[in-house]
C-alpha cells in the first residue's frame, strides 16, 4: 500500500524529526554525561522507561496501570507469562486456522508444488473434500498448463516467429478472461456469502482462478465479506495456497504484538527468532516457520538457553535452512555406498532434494553452513575463540541430524547411515563416538561456554539497554548466565535490577527498529487493526519485511541500520496517514484524546501527555505548533473564523516526531 507524497514539506520534516540528533544516535555517538546521572527516574518514568524497552510500547491506560501495581509486580507477571490471562488475543488469532495446525496439516489444506507434481505423475489423489479440492485443482491446473508450455518451446521449431503471435493471442484471451471475470465477480457479490461459496466452487478451475485472481484491493475484501475463516483461506489459496500460509504467520506476529498481554514474551520471542534467523523464502520453510515460531522460540523465549538452543538445532526449519538435513559424514555408510538392509529411502531423498556446497556429482555430503552460524551466530560470537577446524569438526558431528520428507511436513529424525563415525574434537574437548548423542553434547558445552554468555548478555543487554551496552553490565549478566545454567528470567532480572538499565541518559536513547516504530505508533493510539497485512506492507516499504531476512545474522538492533532522511520520512509518511485514518485495515478513534477542545494549543498539549507522557522537547513542540498556524490561516479569508484543530494531524506529526522514535 502506497501512502502517498508527504503531507509536510521536507525542510519542515527535517526540522521536525530532529534529523542531526537522529544521526548522532544512528552512529553511536554518545551524550554528555548528565549533571544528575546518579538520580533515578521518578515513579512516571520508571513506568514508560519500563514500557518502552519490555514491550511494543504503551497504550492508552499502561502507564497508569503499571504505576498502580507497581513496577516490581509487573516486571513479575510479565516474566511468568503463563500466568497472565491473554484470551481476548485468542479470539482474534482464532481466524488465523495455519496457527494452530501442524505442518503437515499446512501442507495438506495448502498443497506445495511437490504435492501438486505427485498428483500430476498419479501417486497422490485428489482429495474429496470440495473446498480443499478446488484448491487442489487450480493448482494442478496451473501445474499442466506450465509443463505444456515448457513442451511446446522444445517441440517447435518455429517457436521463435510464432512467440510474437503468440503473446499477443495471449494478451487478448487474458483481457477477455479479466472482463468476464469482472462481471462474474459482480454476480457473486450479489449473493450472500455462503451462497458465494458454493458458486464459486461449482465453477471450472480455470473460472475459480480468473475470478480469484481478479480479487484486488477493495473488491476483495467486499468478495471476503461475512464468510467464514475457512471460506477466506480458499478462496486465497486457489490463487496462491503458499501465500495464505505466510500471510497468517505475518499477521499472527503484528497481531501479538499489538494485543497481547504477554508483551514480554513477545518482544522475547521477536529478539530469539531474530537470533536464530530463518528466511520464511527458502522452499519448505514456508511451511515449517509456523511450527518454529510457535513450537520451538515462544515456548523457550523465557526458559533455559540450552534448552532452546537444544530446539532450534532439531526445528526442521533450521535443520532446512541451513541444509544440515542434507549434511552426510565423508567415511558414512551413505557416502560408501553400503547398502541398508530394509531399504534406501534416505539415500534417495539426499540425491533428489538438492546439493550442498559441493558441485554436482563431486559432493562429499559434509556441509558446514550449521556447524559455522552455530557458533558464530547461535553461541560463541565471531571472537569466541572457535577455529576453522571446530567449524569442520562441529559440521562432522550433526552429520545424519536430517529431516523426514519436508516438504510433506515430515519432522526431524537421526540417520545413524549418515553420520561421520569416529571421535570429533570440538575446543579442545574430546567427542566420543556415540551417534546422536555427540550433538547434544557439543550444544551443552556451547550453551555453558563463558564466551556464549558474554555474547548473548551483549545482545540482550543492546536490545533493551543501549547499542553500547556498558561493559560492567553485560559482565554481570555473564556470571548470572553462567551462574544460573543460562536461566534468561534470571538474566533479565539482573539487567533489570541494575542501575544501568535506570540511568536517566538510557531514558527514550534507543532507536526504534520498524517494526518497533510502526507497532509502537498503532498501540499508542489505540487503533482497531481488523486487517494486519497493510501493516506488514508497510514494514517491507521501510526495508523489515517480517520474517525476509535472508542471511542468518537477522535484522539489526543498531540505530545505524535504520537512520536516514529516507527512512525517517517513511515513518512520518506512515504515522500521518494512521492518525488520519488511511492505513487501511486500521480504524482510529474519531477522539483519541480525552477533554480535547477547540483551542489548538490545549489538544497538543492533551496529545503530547497521551500520546508521550509529556516527553517532548521544546524544539518539536515549537515546530509542530507553526505547522497548525501555518495550517489554521492558509487558505482562510480573514473574516473566517478560526478552524477546530486538527486532532489526527496533531498525533500524526508526534507519532513521528524524535522522541517518539525513541524508546
């Protein structure tokens, strides 16, 4: 979704946002060291500061709340997220079905190409439920249609003069297809919902198709009105069954984040899956993300760290991103060729689901990428003392840790066949021989290594405390770490219990990630999200497509990743058209500030303690009341009275202002 051009002029946007200040903190600069450095926050700010750093940001009323019970006893409900009532969050993921099934339940209601290619070649049926079936069938379709084009380009000669010809016969049916499908669409919205459904599904593929693809914007979401959860993913995935899959996963996150009561599990669940990244866009992981996010990361994201490394090191969707599923030992009996007795189904699979970093016909079945961001990414860090030979030795000891049909939703299992026999040394410690067993120890002394508590205290300590996070602090952290057997509430609470964390100069000193910013901005104003994807868009348009990043050092924490004239004109972009209600999918208030009035001055004063608690400097205070002079008399004749304020363009210019994208 497209926002538009600025609704503020640059030098004014510029002016507003503070962008030198900004960039300061972009880069790392440090502030001044304040006169009153050793005072601590009062009661007010403690509660914000709180808000800022361990949730998505405060709504209307969580200031006052947190104030209420007080600091400590929130701190303690939101580490023991179990205990905290979260269902009204539950009816609204309940449409979201892909969320709470398993991943071969995925695959079978959103079949993926393989599926679809078994049906082709006569190994799978169709399935007989009409629903599914039609999803099935477009699919298949679409499938024939593909492998009839690729044998018609190598059976004609004369695919080159006709291809001219060819195009524009194509262009022609297809101009027919969206006329007629325009109007079958008016027809169906005609019908009441379940009736729409039932059309649609007697209807040819090809018909179900065209008339799904031709479900844009508006049209759309008038075609989706009052059927049922089930109905909508249909009629989504006869056009595109993947799409539906990452769609939900999406929309499941931001709704989280914006609604959730366990706003603390949620932020912890943001920061693991951001460690142990996995690109939602490589092949089966499209199917195995929902099952990572839900059944691996959330679970643990407050529990013991080898614990949760123990997980992700079995998760499919790691296991398939970084292709250790495909990972064979050079002196295996995979490798050699000895035959299995009962049959040969793994070798198969290995040979038919792609290579690892060796060419073609030459591979030797090791694959370091695992062993490799193991400990330069999972545990040790870049500097933890690792060499290249612990990388290769750590690769031969998850040899035969594979996957069982992924593609079909299969989880994880131990190939003995494949695992490089023999003893591996890993930092000087010897790994006996002992098949799978050999993993499970290298993950004990990776999660209990002094050098793996150092880094992951660095990163939590960056996340909630300061880009530069201050030594003292992480190393206490560290021997909680250690102390602890890698406890995270514990280590949180340590951080939390520091005056490092409670230091006036970390007050607002953060840079707000996208996702933090756009999130933040929509649970500030107290905005009704009925469809989340127009959010999501939004963050893909600022560079943090949510589960898009590809490489496995996931998304930056820094500000320096995310400040720049650009970037900070999006976020302002976006802010106005929130507060003026043309982000579509979510509905503000018509009064989002109790007791506002006629009188411009008292509602941004009103805004600036809802929507900031106060926290705004005299130089955005000072622009923001010129743009509403500037806005008030222009295009005013002088006899005319004075115009009431502008409430959405007030909030809108604060939702974007620098203290606002700080937490």
């Amino acid at each position: 979704m497209k926002l538009g051009r600025p609704q503020i002029g640059l030098a004014l946007l510029l002016s507003l946002l503070g962008f030198a200040v900004s960039v300061q903190l972009a880069l790392g600069k440090k502030k001044e060291k304040q006169a009153a450095a050793a005072a601590q926050m009062d009661q007010r700010k403690q509660a914000v500061h709180l808000l800022n750093r361990l949730t998505f940001g405060p709504r209307p009323g969580d200031v006052d709340h947190v104030m209420a019970i007080g600091v400590d006893a929130w701190i303690d409900q939101q580490l023991h997220a179990d205990k905290i009532d979260d269902t009204a969050l539950d009816g609204r993921l309940t449409p979201l079905r892909t969320l709470r099934m398993n991943t071969h339940e995925i695959v079978e209601n959103f079949p993926s190409d393989q599926m679809i290619k078994a049906i082709a070649d006569g190994k799978k049926s169709l399935p007989s439920d009409p629903q599914k079936r039609a999803v099935y069938q477009a699919q298949l379709e679409r499938y024939q249609e593909k492998e009839q084009r690729k044998q018609d380009a190598a059976s004609t000669d004369s695919a080159a003069v006709k291809s001219d010809k060819m195009a524009e016969d194509e262009r022609f049916l297809r101009l027919q297809q969206r006329i007629n499908a325009d109007q079958k669409v008016e027809d169906l919205l005609d019908m009441p919902p379940d009736e729409r459904m039932k059309t649609l599904l007697k209807m040819s593929p090809d018909d179900q198709r065209v008339v799904t693809d031709s479900l844009q914007g508006d049209k759309r979401d008038d075609f989706l009105q009052g059927m049922n959860p089930r109905q909508r993913e249909t009629v989504g995935a006869i056009n595109h069954p993947q799409q539906v899959v990452n769609n939900e996963l999406i929309e499941g996150k931001l709704l989280r984040a914006i609604y959730s009561n366990r706003q603390l599990q949620e932020v912890m669940t943001d920061f693991w899956f951001n460690h142990f990244n996995v690109f939602l866009g490589k092949g089966a992981d499209h199917y195995l993300l929902t099952s990572y996010e839900r059944d691996v990361i959330r679970p643990h994201a407050l529990g013991k760290f080898e614990d949760l490394l123990v997980a992700t090191a079995q998760s499919p969707a790691m296991l398939f991103y970084l292709d250790n599923w495909l990972s064979v030992g050079p002196n295996s009996d995979v490798a050699n060729g000895i035959p299995k007795r009962a049959n040969n189904n793994w070798k198969r699979r290995v040979r038919n689901n792609g290579q690892t970093n060796q060419s073609k016909g030459k591979r030797n079945g090791l694959n370091e990428n695992y062993g490799r961001e193991l400990m330069e990414l999972h545990t040790l860090g870049v500097n933890g003392g690792y060499t290249q030979q612990d990388v290769t030795e750590v690769a031969r000891v998850f040899t035969g840790w594979t996957l069982k049909q992924p593609n079909q939703g299969g989880g994880f299992i131990f190939e003995e066949r494949a695992h490089e026999p023999g003893d591996k040394t890993v930092l000087g410690h010897r790994i006996k021989s002992k098949g799978e067993k050999e993993g499970h120890e290298v993950l004990h002394i990776l999660a209990h290594h002094p050098s793996t508590a150092k880094f992951i205290c660095t990163k939590l300590a960056m996340r909630f405390v300061s880009d530069d996070p201050p030594q003292a602090l992480v190393d206490r952290m560290a021997q909680t770490f250690l102390k602890k057997d890698g406890n995270i509430r514990e280590v949180l609470m340590t951080m939390l219990e520091s005056p490092e964390f409670w230091a006036p100069d970390a007050y607002r000193a953060k840079v707000k990630t996208p996702l933090e910013f756009v999130v933040s901005a929509v649970r500030a104003s107290g905005a009704e999200v009925t469809d989340a994807m127009p959010i999501a868009r939004q963050l893909q348009n600022m560079g943090m497509p949510l589960y898009g990043m590809q490489p496995p050092t996931g998304y930056s924490m820094k500000a320096d990743a995310w400040v720049n004239s650009s970037a900070l004109l999006g976020r302002m972009n976006f802010a106005l058209a929130l507060t003026a209600g043309k982000v579509k999918g979510v509905q503000v208030g018509s009064d989002p500030v109790a007791g506002q009035n006629d009188d411009p001055q008292q509602t941004l004063t009103a805004l600036e303690n809802s929507l900031l608690a106060g926290d705004v400097s005299k130089q955005t205070h000072d622009v923001i009341t010129a743009r509403l002079e500037d806005s008030n008399t222009s295009h005013r004749k002088p006899d005319d009275p004075a115009r009431p304020p502008n409430t959405g363009l007030i909030a809108g210019l604060l939702l974007g202002s620098p203290e606002f994208q700080r937490r």
